[in-house]
C-alpha cells in the first residue's frame, strides 16, 4: 500500500520564506506511525508544491493548521476529484472537524498515534469510518522515532523533536486547552534517542535540535532531567518556555550549561490591563526586565511574542513596541496580530458581541486583521500593526540588535542571535520592498 502525507502550507503573505527553514514534525512523526509493509512519501508544502495531478498514492493523508486549512481542503477536494481516498488530521481539523468531514473521506480528531494506523488498516480491509477519535490523554511513551530521512533536503535545520506537549496555562487566546486540556512529558531517554537518530547533513544540522514545544519548562522537574541528559551530547538547542521559567535561576542555568542558545517567550504585550484580560496571569510587565537579564546573564538569547489587537490597544501603545523591545535589549520580536482561532475563548466573546469580520480561514494567520477592533477601526490596526512590524524590523533596529548582541556575546546562542539579525539587515539593503521591509 502507497501513502503519501502532505503537511500542507499556504504563506502569510508574498515573500514569507521564514517557515521554509523550519518543517512541522507532524509529517514525518505520522511516517513512523505507518506499518512495516506500507510505502510511506512525506510532503512538506512549504517547500514544494504538492500536485494532485501526478499522484501516486492509494491513499493520502494532510494536515494543517487553520491559516492554512484552505491549502489543505483546496488539495483534498482536488484528490477526491480523482478518486483518491483522503484522511485529515492536525490541530484544524481537531477544532473544526465537522467542516473538515465535507473535503474528506476521514477525519482524526486529537492525538493520531492511535488512530492513523487505524484509518490505515481500516482502509486496507475496505473498512474506512469517517471519524477517529483518541478520547483518552495519550500516553507519550514508547513513540518511534521521527522518520527523519524523509525530510527534504532544502531545510536549514533537520533535527526537531517533542519532549512535551500542552500547557498548564489557559491563555484566552490559545487553542491549546481546546486542543488537549493535558500537559504530559514523554520519557526522557526517549528524547535523547530521538535527537541521536537525527542524521543531519552538514556541522550545523548535527549541531543544532529544536524543540517543537509549547512550554519546554512548564514541568521544572522533568525540564533539569532533560537537561542533565543533553548536556553530554554538546548540542545546541532552543525552545518556547513561559516566563517563570526566568524566575528559576539555577533552571535557566542549567539550560544553558546543556546547550541553550535561545528561548521564544510569549510576552504577549506590555499593559498589565491586556494580561488580565487574556487570562496570561503568569506574565507582569513589571518583571520583565528582570526575566530579560536572568536569561541574559545565564547566556541565553531572548526571543519575544508580542500579539497587537488586544482591547486595551490603542494607536498610541501599539506603536511604543519598538522602542520597549529595544529598552528592554530583547534580542528578536516576532508581532503577531491577535486572530480568533476556533475553539478559542476569545474567538466565542468576539462572536457574542459581533465582532467578528467573517474572514476566511486562510486570513486567520497572524498578518491579517479578522475582528472588529475595540478603539480603532480595521482598517487603523491593519496600518499600525505593519508600521511596527517594519520599524521593528528596520535597519537602523536590526543594526542596534546586531550590536547589542556581538557586544554581550558572552556565549554562542547571541552570535547567532546576530547573525540572524544581520539577515534582517541584508534583506532591507537588498530587497527594501520586502513584506517584512516595506514601510
């Protein structure tokens, strides 16, 4: 039986390269899944266009998230079309599965250890039902390793692997808990055998795991284990933690002692009014600073999410980011606009009050504004959120960054933290036109 699993991508916006260095590791984590005498193809979207006319599959399984759920339904109708049988799963289909029933011959809702290798066999003996579903927290032991292999070969990085998954926190604007309202942490040893399977091609693939967490430290106990046990194997590492792990100063040491270049820290914004209504109750503005340190004097770069939109935005707070980003010396920003995901707590109190636009999915990306904003109108924080995405991303800001880093530059991951910088710098000298560029 001939399988091929498409991790489907539709970009932000013309011009986002960003993703095309970083795969999702569902594609090739459901690889593992497939049974011995199944002929497995991995298909990441963002590097290649997938073309439903030149298949060669008995069956075809996508996934996606919700910015780009219309690529996934777009390839599934036309997969159908021709008689394919096609199976959806990931995190959209999980929170709108009845919408994706209508491009499918077979939905999985939740975890897919379980049920993908049944969807297979269950097709193999003409018994394919419509929807699978794991109603029970998975156990994340004993999981195979990644196919890595199958990886293409235009990836920057290749060895990405889970440790965790979920979050104790419930961030109004998160589809974690409607996603999995568990936090679970899979063996440690099985960790570390994944990141010695992964074969990179090149010194700086060997050299550098990401971690596809949402909250690598939530567990501090299970975090200083793994930690223990990378630090013989002399990586380079980074991963999404939340902001008390600053507070742990011996936890974020240890970090960094195992190989932490950089942490992704979701700040969110700097009005303690936004947190509260967020429900973000682990964040205060007025540690901020100190967390930067922490993890600065441990040698870890710091790498911010900031969301614009909220309802204690105004035109004037939103265009202050700049300039707390750099007072505070956060070494990278990545803005998002705050977007009502299904399943999320905000998504239901912007429909009861009638705001949202009814925007499609594919708008539902972080680029593109789909509510009706509190103290401006659409089209105003569509123009501030662009014009502080470009001066963010300046040359006179990435100058400032490249400078402050090679300055501190008391350990690997802030050279890097330059060097990544200094693309944002080549790309505004060489392509000023740019949609990360253009003011």
């Amino acid at each position: 039986m001939k399988v091929i699993i498409i991790s489907a991508w539709r970009d932000r916006y013309a011009g986002d390269e960003r993703a095309r260095a970083f795969p999702s590791l569902s594609a090739i984590h459901l690889a593992a899944l497939c049974p011995s005498h199944v002929e497995v193809q991995v298909w990441h979207d963002q590097i290649r266009d997938f073309d439903p006319d030149r298949v060669d599959a008995d069956i075809v399984a996508i996934t996606s998230t919700t910015g780009s759920s219309g690529r996934m339904y777009e390839l599934a109708d036309r997969l159908r079309g021709k008689g394919v049988k096609v199976i959806l799963g990931g995190p959209h289909v999980s929170l709108a599965p009845l919408e994706s029933l209508t491009h499918a011959d077979a939905v999985a809702i939740g975890d897919g250890e379980n049920s993908f290798p049944e969807m297979l066999r269950d097709f193999e003996y003409g018994r394919l039902q419509k929807v699978y579903r794991q109603p029970e927290p998975l156990s994340l032991s004993a999981l195979p390793i990644p196919r890595y292999d199958l990886l293409e070969d235009e990836y920057l990085f290749r060895c990405f692997v889970q440790a965790t998954r979920g979050c104790p926190f419930t961030c109004s604007f998160c589809t974690l808990k409607a996603l999995d309202a568990n936090f679970r942490v899979r063996p440690v040893v099985e960790v570390i055998r994944d990141i010695q399977s992964c074969e990179g091609r090149n010194w700086l693939q060997r050299k550098v795991v990401w971690f596809w967490d949402d909250n690598l430290t939530a567990n501090p106990a299970y975090a200083r284990e793994l930690f223990a046990k990378l630090r013989p194997l002399r990586k380079w590492w980074w991963a999404q933690c939340s902001i008390e792990a600053a507070h742990d100063l011996e936890l974020i040491r240890s970090a960094a002692r195992s190989g932490c270049l950089a942490v992704f820290v979701g700040f969110e914004t700097f009005s303690e009014e936004n947190l509260v209504h967020i429900r973000k109750k682990q964040n205060k503005v007025e540690q901020y600073r100190a967390a930067v340190k922490a993890f600065h004097d441990a040698g870890i770069a710091v790498h911010a999410g900031l969301v614009v939109g909220l309802d204690g935005d105004t035109d004037a707070s939103l265009r202050r980011i700049p300039d707390a980003i750099s007072d505070l010396g956060i070494d990278l920003a990545f803005v998002n606009l705050l977007t009502p995901f299904p399943g999320t707590p905000v998504r239901s109190q912007l429909a009861s009050a009638g705001r949202l636009c009814g925007r499609g999915w594919d708008q539902h990306n972080g680029a593109a504004v789909t509510f009706i904003p509190q103290w401006m109108s659409v089209d105003e924080l569509e123009k501030v959120y662009w014009d502080v995405h470009h001066k963010i991303y300046s040359t006179r800001e990435t100058t400032q960054r490249v400078l402050r880093s090679v300055r501190n530059a008391n350990a690997p991951g802030f050279l890097l933290n330059a060097y990544v910088n200094a693309l944002f710098w080549v790309q505004n000298l060489l392509r000023p036109d740019h949609p990360w560029m253009a003011g």
